[in-house]
C-alpha cells in the first residue's frame, strides 16, 4: 500500500459553486480546514497568562476577538476561548500550548473539525444577516474586533466582524452539521438582490 | 371611461394611467394610487357587500384599516382572503369580489416569498402623519438611529386627507420637504406599507411591510411578498392618529352612510365625491370642514344636522355661505334605502326626546360621533387608558417606560397641537436617551377657529322604542358582526355587567377590525343600560395583531427545506449516493436502510442484520454526542452523574453508563472513555447530546462550581463508524496497519489510538451489537475517506453498510434498551435489569435518592423482559398492550405493559419482542397474551437477552 | 333554543346568510348578580369553566346548593376564554383515561342536560405522529385506549388524508406525516357557552355567581378552613374548593401549601372566517400544530408554551412564528390566511403533566389544578368528581389517583407523552 | 419576545436561552437524612409566585453560561440578573439597559 496523503473534504465542499453565484455586493467563500482549538482556562489565572504570552496577544474580554496575531483568538465564555490559526498548525500548538500551561489547571482541545467557516463580505453583508440575526451589527454596536456568539436563522453561530471599512468582512463559524442548512439559508437569503 | 365621481383638481391618483379591475364580475377603471373602495366609488359602486347575520347590503363606511363592511376577497392574481377594499392598494388586473362573512382560501399553493428583517434603533415612530412627522424629523436632527413606519404608500397621514394648509401652503409640499431632509440622514429609516401589528416586550415592534401587493401579477418573484420587521426600539412614539367615531341610529348600516372624515379622505387623497346630495350627522365640529370640503367639491349638502344646540359661529356662517341648512340640536333617527341610502330621517333632540321626525333625501350620509384615539399598540405595550368624559372616548393615560404616544393618538385634534405634540415627545423620548432635542420650527397652521365641546353621543333613541322587542333591533354597532343595540341591550338584561362578557354574547369586537368602530360605543351602551359610568366599566382588552398578518408572513422564510435545519454528518452525500433511505432523529438526517434494487425494508434489513452477525458491516455513528471532560475533578463529576463509578476507570479503558435524572428515573446512556488521568471523552444518545451537554453543565456550574472541570463538545469534530461482525477484526487489520488487533492486545471495552487508511484514528472497542466490533473515530474531514477505506477493505468480505433499523434489531436481540423508545422518563435502571450499572459503592449520585421512593420499592414495577410470540412469525406492533388472559375481558381491561421493541430477528429465526411488564422479571417463562384486532396472541415472556447471552461473541 | 326573535323585518336581508356563520343565540336570562352572603355551606374560589361544574354538580347531584362562587374578575374570564377547546379523551393511562373518558360521556349529554347550545361537535381529533418514535408512542396509546374502551384508532397516511384532505402527507417535507391517531368522538365545544350553561343552570339552583371578588386570605382554625377573606369582605364557608387554574399556588400559600405547580404563557391565535376547509381537528405534538375550524369558520390554533414561568396572559411572539411555519408545514393552503387575534392563558403544569384533585392536609379545603393544557376537555368531569369529593369528603374513584401525595410516594402518571403542550 | 442581559454577553433576544426555574434550590447536604416528603420537596416543589422571582437562565446559544436572574413574572421585567456564584441581586440593583452586575 503506498501511502498517500489522506484526502480531505469540508462541510461545504460542495457548495462552493453555488457560493460563487451569488449576487453582487455579496461575497461568501468558505474557508475549510482552519486549526481551531478549544482553551478553556480561569481568567487572571497563571494559565492565562501563560498562554497569552506562548500566542504574543492578550486573550480578549467578553464578546471582543484579538485578530492581530497569527493565532486568532475568539472568546467564547468567561473561561472559554477560540484560538483559530491556519490549517495544519493543530498539533504544533497543542504541544506549545500544553506545555506552556504545565500543571496549571487549564485544557486545550482540538476542535478544528467541529465548525467550518464562512467569509463574508461586501456592502450587502449587514442587511443579508439582518434578515436572520437579531444581535445589532451596526458597526457602533457591534464594531470590528466583536465576536457574538449566537443564532442566525436556526443556526448557531459564532459571527466575527473582521472589519467595517470599506465594507464589512465577517466570518461565522458554524458547526459542521449545519454548515449546509446555513449555506442553503444564505443563498436563499441573497435571492432578492439578484 | 367616464367616472363621474372624480372630482377634478382634488387628490393624489394619478390619472394619466387606467387601471383595470374587476369586482363582483363586473368590469372597472382607477388609477394608481386608488385602493379598491376608492375605485369602486369613483365608478359609483356603493353596496359592495352584505351583513353577516342578516344578509343586508353594506357600503364602504371609512377610508382605512378601521373600515367594518367592505370587507373583500381577491380572486386574482391570487386568492387571498378578507381584505377591507379600504385598504387594497389598486392593480391592474385585480379581480376581487364582495364579502359577507366568510373569506375562501385558495387549493393552489403560495408561490409567493416572504421573509423577515431584523432592526435596532433609538427611536421607532409609529404614523407619518403630522405628528409622526414632526417626532421624526426631531429624532433625526439629534442624529438618533430612527425608524418610522406608515400603513400607506405615501406619508402624510390625516394630511392626505385634509386641505388645511401648513406655512401657507398645501401640507404636503411641507410633507415633501420633511422627506427630503429625512433622506439625507442615514441613521433614518422610512419604511412605507408598513403598520405596526404588535408590541412586545422590550421594546419590540413588529411591523408587516407590504412589498408587492400593489404591483398585481406584475410583482417580481423573487422579492418577497411582504416582510415582518423586528425592530427592537429603545423609544417607540405612537403617532397612529385616531379613528372616527359612528354613531347608533335605525338602519345606520346602509351604503351610502360614511364617516364624514373618511369622506374628506376620499375627496382629497383619492379625488373621489361619494355622492351627490349628502346629510351631514355629528356630534362635533370635526364633520364640517368635510361638509365644506365636499360642498365646495360640488357635493349638494342637504342638511347638517348637530346634536350640539350650539353650533360655533365660525362654522354656521361657512354653512351658511354655502347655502347649507345646519340644524342644531338635531339627530338623524334612521334611514331609508336599501341598496344605497336614499333619505335620512332628521328630528329635534333635546332632554332625550325625539321631535318631529322628517326625510331629507339624500345619496350620502355622513357621520362623526367623535374620534377614538388609536391606542391599541399603545394598550399591547402596557400603556394604560382613561376614559375622557368630554370627547367620549379611552385616551393614553399612563405610559409605560419608553412608549408614549403622539398627536391625535394622545387625544391633540388640532393640526398645530399635533405637530407640537410630535416633537415633544420625540423631545421626551430622546431624552430619556440622554439626548437633547434641538429647537425644532413647526410650520405654521392656518387659523384655528373657535370651536365649541363635543357631545358624547351613542345611540340616537330609535322611534320604534318601547315597542316590545323593537328596542334598537336596526340600530347597528359592530356592522361586521352584526350586532346592534338590541343584542347589547339584551346581554345587559341577561344579567351581564362585564365588557367582556357583553363582547362574547353579542360577538361585538371579536371581527375583522377588532371594533375600531364598535368598541367605545359598546361601552357606552352598555354604561347606558346599566346607568354607571363608562370610566368604571373600561373597555374590552387589545390584543396583537393589531392588524390580521398572513399566516405565510409570520412563517417567513422558516418554511419547505429551511423550516427546520437538516443536520448532517460529514458521510452524508456517500449515504445520498448509495440509495440510503434517512430517518429523522432530532434534526438529525440518519441512514435508515441502504435497500438493494426491489428490495423491502425487512428484507433490506434481514441482509444487513446478516451480514453483521455473520460478516461485517458497518455504520456511521458520527451523531452521537460526544464530551470531552478534563480536569482534576472530572472523575468526581462523572462519578456524581452517572449511576455507576467512572473514577476507577483505567486509562485506555471503556465503561458504559447510565444518567437519571433526580427522580431515578433514566435519562441517558453511553460509553464513557479514559483518555487520560485527568480526561475522559463519553458519548450521549444523538437526540440528547445537547440536553446532556447543558446538564452537566448546569450540575457543575451552579451546585457545584468548585469542581475543577471543563467539558467541551466535540460532537462534530468527529466522525464515528462501528465496524461490526466476525469479521471486523480482519478487516480493520487490513488497514490499520500499526495496530495489533489481537484479543489479548486490544480487548474488549478498551481503545487505542492508531492510524487507519493513513489518518490518525482512535478505536474503540465496544459493541451496540453483540458481535465482536470497533468504533473507529477520525476527525470529521476525513470521514469519507476512511470509510471508503474500510469499505474497500471489506470487500472481500462482502462488507455491508446498515442503518439505524438493523442496529435497533442488533441491539435488541442483546436487550440493549434504547431511551426513549424501550423506556419513557418512568423507567429506572433497575427496571431495564440494570442494576450492575447501578453503584452500590458511591454514597450518592444523581437520581440515588428516588431509588428507595414507596413507588421504587414495589415489586410489581414494570421491567423490561422479552416476548417470544407463540407463533414465530407473528410480528407484534411496537406499542401493543399486554394482559394476562387470552380473553379480552370488557373495558377497561387491566393492562400489564406494553412491547417497547419488535423485530422480525435474521439471527433467531423468528419474531422477538423486549416489553415493560408489570412484575416482569417474575413472570420470566409465563404466557401473557397481546390483544391485536378483537383476539390476543399468546407470547412468552423470557429472560431479554435473547442472543449469545454469554457474550462469547462480543469478547472473542 | 332562543332563536332570532329581534331579527330585523326590513327589506334587503336578500343575500343568503353564509353557512356557519352565526352562532345560536345566548338565553334572555343567564343569571343574577348578588352581593355575597355573610357565609354559605360551600364556597368555591374561582368562576372559570371547573368551578362552575363544580357548583353546578354540587347542586344536581348533591343537592348542595348553599353554594358561593367567588371570581376575581368576570365569569369564565380566565383559560376558559382563552382556551382552543378541543375535547379528547385519548390519554395514555389508565388514571387519565378515566377522567377523561367520563368527561367525555358527559360532554356527549351535556347541551341536553344543561338546555344550553354548546356547539360540542364530534368531528374528531387526529394526532400526527412524524417520526418512527411517534409512530411507537402513537400505536402505544391506541392500544392502551382501546383496552379502556375508548374509540382509538390508527391511521395510515393515505386514511389520513382521507379524514383531512389538506393535510399535507406528502413524503418530500422535512417532517413527514407517517400516520395519526385518531379519536372519532373527540371534538370542539363553544367555551363561552359551555361556562354560561354551567353559570345559568347553578345560578337557577341558587347558587351565588360572585364576581369582582378576589380571595385575599383563608381563615384557617386548628387546621380547619372557616371562611375566605375577600375584597368583597370576609365569607364564613363550612367547605372551601379552590379551583383557580394558574392561581393556584397564590391561593394554595394562603393556606400555607406549597405545591407542585408552574404558571406559564400558553398561546393560541384565530384566523378570519373562512369557508369550511378543515372538517376535523388536527394535533401534531412533534411539530407544535393544533388547529380545528371553529362553527363561524375561523381556524382556532394552540401554539406552544413560553418555557418560563409568567402570569402577565401574555407569551412571546418567536412561539407564534414558529406556530405558523409549522402549520404551512402541515397545511399549506393556510398560506394567506390571516392572523386575526392572538391572546394567551396561564397553564399550571405539573411534574407529571396531570392534574392534583382531592383533599388537603388542611380540613375542609379541596383543591383542583394542575390541569396544564387538560383542563377545557375535563370540564363537566371534573366538576362532576370534584363536587363528589367536597361533598363526601372522599375523592371520587375517578381522580382518586390524582393525589398530592403521588409526589412523595413517586406514583406519578406521566402524561408528558399525551399531552405534551396539547389542549 | 423579551430581551435578556447575559451578565457576560449582554441583551440578547429570548431564543438564545433556556430557562432553569427557580434559583437557589440546593442539592440537599444530606439526600439520606431527608423523608420521603422532604426529598419530594426538593425533586418537584419549586416556588411559583406572582410577582418577583428569584430564577436561573442558560445563555444556551451564547456563552453557555448560567446566571441568576430576578423576573417579574406579571410583567416579564427582568429587574436585576447576575452572574452565578455572585451576590443575590435586589430588584434595585440593576434596570434594564444599564449595566448588569458583574
């Protein structure tokens, strides 16, 4: 048997046609494989801030998201983070990570495959998720570096707004079961700006 | 066409287009901006309906959504039920026909999209009249975030229905210049077809937008039809205006009587004269600028007649100007016609007694009994009300915390009051944002003459009163039920002194316009009869919507394929792709049975149970819930909330477990896996992953949030597939090449980690069989690969896919119970013959105490055992009951359970049942019998486990 | 019954009156309206639909007719006006069943006995079942009924559609309709005219109907109830019922009992009359549907329950949007039909999604509640079981089951399965 | 629909949470030293009143977290919530649109 390297396939592999039709001032792309892990540690803790000195960035407060180092940080609950890097950096930063917090009472987690995310972006962002998110995304209330997590239609969701100028750029981080319910919803959701 | 009710130089209709329709079959003509009823009366088309009960023709009464008569279903381009034509934007092509009573639905499907937006602002007003106006245009110079909704297509509120002038110009240039500047700020929203239906707490408001409607077969498919807006506001300003008051007099409810007001709107606004020769009815001075509007417009007033002995100067003398005969101290007693009013019956009033009556002929009957602030919102958001003795009607009396209410809607009548009024509050409400309001300029009114106090007028005395059972039998008060004087007064001597109660005896309020019209004065009638107070009797209660909302917008898009999400596992499309059929569970789509070509579900089902038991198969189990527990304390947790100790699991070691809830009754079951000291990974039941998930949770966060513990979903982070059958271990060997798959390597309920098909897996040994199997996990993007793996793999041994059946058979035939199905939230371990997962070690956990409950204690619970249909062929149903005789004694027939499981077994050659029996493990080896179709099967109870009750199969 | 005698004579009632769209009318006389007495032999707090069966019964069956009904606000003013009427008796045990069924027989004399027109019409009730696991529940409960003597059946898809021609039982939706139970006596009853029978028949006995009178206090004497305090002043009563639906538990901590009751928001809606489309009634627990067409022709529909405790007769808008969607699901031509009115009750749940009926640790004080979404259909059988309690002291056999106690001894009856949010 | 302050997240609409009755109801010390009645007490007893209620909320599609809330169960008005472990709030404590307890 000659070893090969395993294929891979991401929940919304075969949407991606369908994504590139979508009218313009919309933008959606999926952006699969991201290395996602789960930290869960007590904030001011020693683990803490042993972890944010092995990622270089303070890990954020409540609904807010570090993006400026290459290890994104999103927080997720008040001893809850998501630490999102390129594909493939997962057992990298395990190790780095564990071995960073040592015997302090702190747990990473691989969840890369748990959620896939989508990028969207384009002047039509904010008025395609009004139609299925009730948290305020002007960008006032909810301005570049805000993470909520909650529902858009049925879905949950984890909504990062990466910028506001000039048009927004959003991700969702959905979990993988219902990557196509969202996608479906989307595209549904885009169909008046045909 | 000739349309000699247009009055020339009046309205807002755009004549320069035709537009055709068709109503009650018969051909007509308007222009855009007409609704339906100006239209048709602009043809001259009055009687456009009938009354409910009694079938009498019915006009067109007002000019919006308060109308009670001219109630319409559209034919074309769709059906659509009970619309007011009042409010029925005109189309080309329209085909609508009057209604008396009930609406149709069409048999065809909807085609039409709809959908819902959420919105956020500081400031949400409620009317674009001129109130609404000057409370946005406020709002919106403090830079606020403002959303004002109007039900028209156009701003303007009472101003499209007035000819009063602002800064000496028609109103609505100013209308016009206040849209301008609304448009240059972008924090502003105006969303017009838009009525506020409903108000929620904290502020929200949901509003039907209507998108399409007046565009006919022209609307585009792709937009949607009409829209729910959410708009969460942190101050709403009502500015909804008020609607006029009818008054009760003999046959009030013939075409051609109208309120005077709405006539007004249909002179100005649709260019429309809604008759010739009028009589004007009021109670008030509101009805004369519509008597000198329409007199100027060419209409013939023949009479005024004023309940009021006095009469303002002011307006005597324009009356008089226009040679109109005004008559105090005069009522209108009834009415002649039948299918339009042809004379009115004019009388002195006074002291409460009628004077001589006589006719005045006439083909319009205007009316004004006052005006009812609109205050339903107001009211659903938990404003209270007054009852204002001196006009008569329930006015905003305490606002709740950040609504309030502007203009007419307050009780302010006067143009300049409400102007004032709108900035005011948009003044009130932003400061209780913490923003100031700037000076805001009103325009200028014209001259406000000197007016005199209304009457408080309900019902006219009819001349036939006294008359036995005559008492107000034509005197109407809700026109779309159909019910008059008469049914009030008869309720009050029922016995009744409740609103409410008068409300459900004579269905008065309970239609279309949910009493707009017949609300106040049903009060007052009712005050009347019982002689109390109106303020002490109140009014019946507001309820959303406040206008009817299609059940296809308040659905939205939740509807075909997004009504519910599908959740799927990353192997789904190869399920889609080799002819499974799915079950639902949950949200869940899962492989049922992967049938052959002519294949039956059992016979599917028999080759996949085969092939597990003689074979190999294999399935996707990705949906089971799956929790990594870490930390110090997670053996504590764990111990606290499964039945059985966990603690002492091994590292690298499996255990199964049972959770109850407090009561002792079972909740969920699984495997539960060491990882590692301080981790475990355990796995729930697909529909309770996420009920599991929050119940730990809520254990250790708030009992007991000094565990050190943290747990995390990783459901979908894997994907899980049991390789099943003797010939498991040679398949998974084939490509899991580092692992030693012997017996004594890699026993049963135990796990290694290892690489399968060139993906870092962990494989578990366990069996939801019976048969000698693994659970391969590999993270969820290499799902498909790995299976296909393991299928090629397989195929030299003829390897099966199967779905959820054949694994309920599997499991069945070895007596694992499947919550929710073999049990019901009554059943405890003890009763599914559990009692081993049941520690007698632990001093506590979840659920323990129930367990020495009086009703734990009884022999006689039900237990789970086995049935084994004295004929082998015979398939029990899934629910059938048991009894003890083989004759059905009569009713009610003492039942001793029931079957919770039934399969047609590939394995035992025959038929097998698991059960919940009352004393069950007692009755091991006893025939019970099954009533099925009026005779009873006889079956034997057995021990459950029915299949390699050793468990040779599942070690070896 | 009273028919039309003010119809009006004049011309032009020339247009047919649309079938069904009128209602018989209500009696001339319905009942008096006295100030209390200083004391009565009974008195029961709360002048909902349960109450005043039970007066009623009291009187017709016990001849007990020194009789006060006391009501907070207006007579059937509560759930009984806001409930969406569906009268079944397909419930899953044997305890339920009982009640029920007795319910249902006398619902099935009821507008002879009480000479009311109560429009209880037996046009039968389908439960859909959507999943496999329905299906199990579905055929578990027939089975049970049909041991118990009550008219249960399976239906097929197809045989559904027959009942229903427009449900939609198609496979291709996202929860299909595998198939219902189906109850052919179950049906719908007018709510107002139901209580208004009640009132007027007790009335006529000379029992007190008391309203704008609201229950401040018990007087309790060596564990003995004496009388009720009132904002109509103090009642003296040898026997005190209390059966106040979602005031329960404020009435029951006036005694100094703490019960096992939740008061939540339930929700239920009208559309507009419409011509007869739906000939049944339809209940599908799975998918939160529950939709008859009442004798005008307006389609009455239960939504869910507001999951949070709350006595505001108020419940949350997101339940009637879901409401909706789900009843496209099932019935797609109600796409534009229109949301008339919405209002909501206050529902006391139980643990075991049954009811509490019988004696108190406090003599002489009985207590009904807990009758969740039950309580419409259980009207004349309760009021007929809860006046033989009262007035015998014992608990009748049929809700004998229905203790307090059941929660300590651990012998629930769980309805949760049969009930579920239905009415 | 009502609109809850998460402690940690801030308002969000009624769908993201799970409601979790009554607050402050301990698992008892001892469940062994309880009668029937008492552990009865505990299973299915919870307080039901009409007016202010000390209660408990999952922010279930948020921050997973449960907090303590005091609700008004006439008018819905959440008048203070909490997070879980600190003080008991007082109806006074925090108003709707201020600042929660933190």
């Amino acid at each position: 048997m000659t070893v090969e390297t395993p294929v891979r396939f991401s929940p919304l592999a075969a949407w991606q046609d369908t994504l590139a039709q979508l009218p313009t001032g919309i933008r959606v792309r999926e952006l699969p494989h991201l290395t996602q892990l789960t930290l869960r540690a007590e904030p001011g803790s020693t683990a803490v801030r042993a972890v944010a000195a092995c990622l270089g960035v303070p890990l954020p407060g409540p609904v807010r998201a570090e993006l400026s180092g290459d290890v994104e940080v999103l927080w997720m609950g008040p001893d809850e983070w998501l630490l999102v890097a390129p594909d493939g950096r997962a057992d990298d930063l395990l190790a780095r990570l564990r071995s960073a917090v040592g015997e302090e009472f702190a747990t990473v987690t691989d969840v890369s495959a748990q959620r896939t995310t989508l990028a969207l972006s384009g002047p039509l962002v904010r008025s395609v998720l009004a139609q299925g998110c009730a948290v305020d995304l002007d960008s006032r209330v909810t301005p570049a570096g805000s993470c909520p997590t909650t529902l858009l239609a049925q879905a949950p969701v984890t909504l990062v707004v990466h910028d506001d100028a000039p048009a927004p750029d959003v991700r969702l981080l959905v979990r993988a079961s219902f990557a196509a319910y969202l996608a479906a919803w989307l595209v549904d959701a885009c169909t008046e700006h045909r | 066409m000739n349309t000699p009710f247009r009055a020339p130089g009046h309205g807002r209709v755009d004549r320069g287009t035709t537009l055709s329709f068709t109503f009650d079959g018969i051909a007509h003509t308007g222009h855009p901006g007409d609704t339906l009823a100006s239209a048709l009366l602009a043809d001259g088309v009055h009687h456009v309906a009938h009354g409910i009960r009694y079938g009498r023709p019915r006009g067109v009464l007002a000019a919006g959504a308060e109308e009670p008569n001219a109630l319409v279903q559209i034919e074309f381009p769709f059906p659509e039920p009970m619309l007011t034509a009042t409010t029925v934007e005109l189309y080309e092509g329209l085909v609508a026909r009057g209604l008396s009573g009930q609406g149709r639905l069409s048999g065809e499907p909807d085609t039409a999209r709809y959908d819902t937006v959420h919105a956020h602002c500081d400031v949400l007003v409620v009317g674009a009249g001129p109130a609404g106006l000057a409370a946005t245009l406020a709002a919106a110079r403090t830079g606020a975030r403002v959303v004002l909704v109007d039900e028209l297509p156009e701003p303007g509120g009472s101003l499209l229905g007035s000819q009063e002038p602002l800064d000496g110009a028609p109103a609505m240039e100013w209308v016009g210049a206040v849209l301008a500047e609304l448009a240059e700020h972008a924090d502003v929203r105006v969303l017009r077809r838009t009525t506020a239906f409903g108000h929620y707490d904290d502020g929200l408001v949901l509003a039907l937008e209507k998108r399409t409607d007046h565009l006919g077969a022209a609307a585009p498919a792709h937009v949607s039809r009409q829209r729910i807006w959410r708009i969460r506001s942190r101050q709403v300003v009502y500015a909804t205006g008020a609607y006029e008051r009818p008054i009760a007099f003999d046959n009030n409810d013939r075409p051609g009587i109208m309120l005077a007001g709405s006539a007004r709107t249909y002179l100005n606004r649709f260019g429309v004269l809604p008759g010739t020769r009028a009589v004007v009815f009021t109670t008030n001075d509101s009805a004369y600028p519509a008597a000198l509007e329409l007199a100027d417009a060419g209409v013939r007033i023949a009479a005024v007649a004023d309940v009021r002995e006095e009469v303002p100067e002011h307006w005597r003398s324009a009356c008089a100007e226009r040679g109109i005969a005004v008559r105090a101290g005069h009522v209108v007693t009834g009415t002649s016609g039948i299918e339009r009013v042809t004379r009115a019956h004019v009388a002195p009033f006074g002291a409460g007694r009628l004077g001589e009556r006589h006719g005045v002929d006439c083909d319009l009957l205007l009316v004004s009994g006052g005006w009812n602030p609109a205050v339903a919102l107001f009211s659903q958001a938990r404003g209270t009300l007054r009852y204002d003795a001196g006009i008569g009607a329930f006015v905003p009396a305490g606002a709740p915390g950040g609504v309030r209410t502007a203009g007419a809607a307050g009780g302010t009548f006067t143009l300049a009051g409400c102007l004032a009024d709108g900035v005011a509050a948009a003044g009130q409400a932003l400061s209780a944002l913490g923003r100031t309001v700037p000076e805001t300029a009103l325009p200028v009114t014209g001259p406000l003459p000197h007016g005199a106090p209304a009457r408080v007028l309900w019902r006219v005395p009819s001349p036939r009163d006294g008359r036995e059972d005559q008492d107000g039998t034509l005197q109407f008060v809700d026109l779309q039920r159909d019910a008059t004087v008469s049914d009030v007064l008869r309720a009050t001597g029922a016995g009744l002194r409740s609103v409410e109660h008068v409300k459900r005896y004579t269905t008065i309020g309970t239609a279309h316009d949910q009493g707009r019209t017949s609300g106040v004065m049903t009060s007052g009638i009712v005050a009347e009869a019982l002689g109390v107070d109106v303020a002490e009797l109140g009014t019946t209660r507001f309820r959303p919507p406040a206008v009817p909302v299609s059940f296809a917008a308040l659905a939205g898009r939740n509807r075909g394929e997004l009504f519910d999400p599908v959740r799927v596992t990353a192997l789904h499309p190869w399920h889609v792709e080799h002819g499974a059929l799915f079950e639902n569970v949950g949200q869940w789509k899962r492989p049922w049975y992967y049938p052959r070509a002519g294949e039956t579900i059992e016979e599917a089902v028999q080759r996949e149970c085969r092939a597990a038991r003689t074979g190999v198969a294999m399935m996707d189990g990705s949906t089971l819930g799956k929790i990594n527990v870490q930390g110090p304390d997670a053996g504590v947790l764990l111990d606290r909330l499964y039945t059985n100790l966990m603690s002492t699991l091994k590292v690298g070691r499996v255990r199964y477990g049972v959770m109850c809830g407090v009561d002792g009754m079972a909740i969920d079951d699984g495997t539960v896996i060491r990882v590692a000291e301080q981790e475990f990974l355990l796995t729930t039941t697909t529909g309770n992953a996420a009920r599991v998930l929050e119940w730990m949770e809520e254990w250790l966060q708030t009992e007991w949030p000094g565990l050190r513990v943290h747990l995390t979903s990783v459901t979908e982070h894997w994907v899980t597939i049991p390789l099943v059958g003797p010939r498991s271990r040679e398949v998974l060997a084939l490509v899991a090449p580092d692992l030693d798959v012997s017996n004594d390597a890699f026993p049963f309920m135990s796990w290694q980690d290892t690489t399968v098909a060139g993906v870092a897996a962990r494989v578990c040994r366990i069996s939801f069989s019976g048969e000698l199997a693994y659970e391969v996990n590999v993270p969820a993007w290499y799902g498909i690969t790995v299976w296909e793996a393991l299928h090629a793999a397989g195929d030299a041994f003829s390897i099966t896919t199967y779905g959820t059946e054949t694994m309920h058979v599997l499991r069945a035939e070895k007596a694992y119970p499947i919550i929710g199905q073999d049990t019901d939230g009554t059943v405890t371990p003890q009763d599914l013959g559990m009692s081993w997962v049941v520690s007698k070690k632990k001093p506590d956990f979840v659920g323990k105490r129930s367990f020495a409950r009086a009703e734990n204690l009884r022999e006689d619970r039900k237990q789970l055992v086995g049935l084994l249909p004295a004929d082998e062929h015979v398939l029990l149903p899934e629910g059938a009951q048991i009894i003890a005789t083989s004759d059905i004694p009569a009713p009610p027939v003492p039942m001793l359970g029931h079957v919770t499981s039934s399969y047609r077994s590939d394995a035992l050659r025959r038929t097998f049942a698991l059960a919940l029996v009352r004393s069950g493990t007692r009755r091991i080896g006893e025939t019970l019998y099954v009533p099925l179709d009026g005779r009873t099967v006889p079956v034997t109870v057995t021990d459950p486990v029915l299949f390699d009750k050793e468990g040779a199969r599942r070690d070896g | 019954m009273h028919q039309h005698a003010s119809t009006p004579a004049t011309p032009g009632g020339s247009a047919p009156v649309p079938p069904g769209a009128d209602l018989p009318d209500h009696p001339d006389f319905l009942w008096r309206n006295p100030d209390p007495k200083r004391s009565y032999d009974v008195v029961i707090v709360g002048g909902g639909g349960h109450g005043l069966a039970t007066a009623y019964y009291l009187a017709r069956n016990h001849g007990i007719t020194n009789v006060a009904v006391l009501e907070k606000g207006w007579l059937a003013g509560g759930n009984m006006a806001r409930n969406t009427t569906i009268i079944r008796s397909n419930y899953l045990w044997d305890e339920s069943s009982g009640i029920y069924e007795h319910s249902l027989k006398l619902w099935e004399t009821l507008e002879e006995d009480l000479d009311y027109p109560i429009l209880f019409s037996q046009r039968g009730v389908l439960n859909l079942a959507h999943t496999l696991q329905d299906i199990r529940d579905s055929k578990r409960r027939v089975y049970a009924n049909q041991l118990n003597g009550i008219d249960a059946e399976w239906l097929e898809p197809d045989e559904v559609a027959k009942v229903c021609p427009i449900v939609n039982v198609s496979p291709d939706v996202r929860y299909p309709v595998l198939g219902a139970t189906y109850q052919p006596r179950a049906g719908i009853a007018k709510h107002d005219y139901v209580a208004w029978g009640f009132a007027r028949r007790a009335d006529a006995y000379g029992i007190d109907l008391i309203q704008d009178c609201e229950v401040t206090g018990l007087d309790i004497v060596d564990g003995r109830v004496r009388g009720v305090r009132t904002t109509r002043g103090p009642i003296a009563a040898g026997k005190v019922a209390l059966a106040a639906a979602g005031h329960s538990s404020v009435l029951a901590g006036m005694a100094g009992l703490r019960l096992p009751l939740q008061s939540h928001p339930l929700q239920a809606l009208v559309s507009e009359l419409l011509e007869p489309v739906h000939p049944t009634v339809v209940m599908s627990n799975a998918v939160h549907v529950y939709v008859s067409q009442a004798h005008k022709g307006e389609l009455v529909m239960g939504a869910g329950i507001d999951s949070y405790n709350g006595y505001g007769q108020r419940g949350a808008f997101h339940i009637l949007e879901r409401q909706m969607a789900a009843a496209l699901e099932l019935f797609p031509v109600f796409a534009r039909a229109h949301m008339l009115r919405t209002w909501a009750g206050i529902v006391d749940t139980t643990p075991d999604a049954s009811p509490i009926v019988g004696l108190t640790p406090v003599a002489d004080l009985y207590l009904n509640c807990g009758w969740g979404t039950g309580g419409f259909k259980a009207t004349p059988g309760v009021g007929w079981c809860f006046a033989h309690t009262v007035a015998t002291g014992e608990p009748h056999p049929y809700n004998a089951p229905f203790t307090l106690d059941r929660f300590t001894s651990g012998a629930l009856v769980d309805e949760h399965g049969a009930a579920a949010v239905a009415h | 629909m009502q609109l809850i302050t998460c402690p940690w997240c801030g308002d969000r609409e009624e769908i993201e949470f799970h409601y979790g009755g009554q607050a402050h109801v301990a698992y008892p010390e001892d469940p062994y030293a309880l009668d029937d009645e008492q552990w009865a007490q505990y299973v299915f007893f919870r307080d039901n009143p009409k007016g202010p209620f000390a209660e408990r909320w999952v922010h279930a599609a948020g921050c997973r977290r449960w907090f303590n809330a005091l609700r008004d169960t006439v008018t819905h008005e959440f008048l203070a919530v909490h997070r879980a472990g600190a003080e008991r709030p007082s109806p006074t404590s925090t108003a709707k649109g201020q600042e929660a307890t933190r």
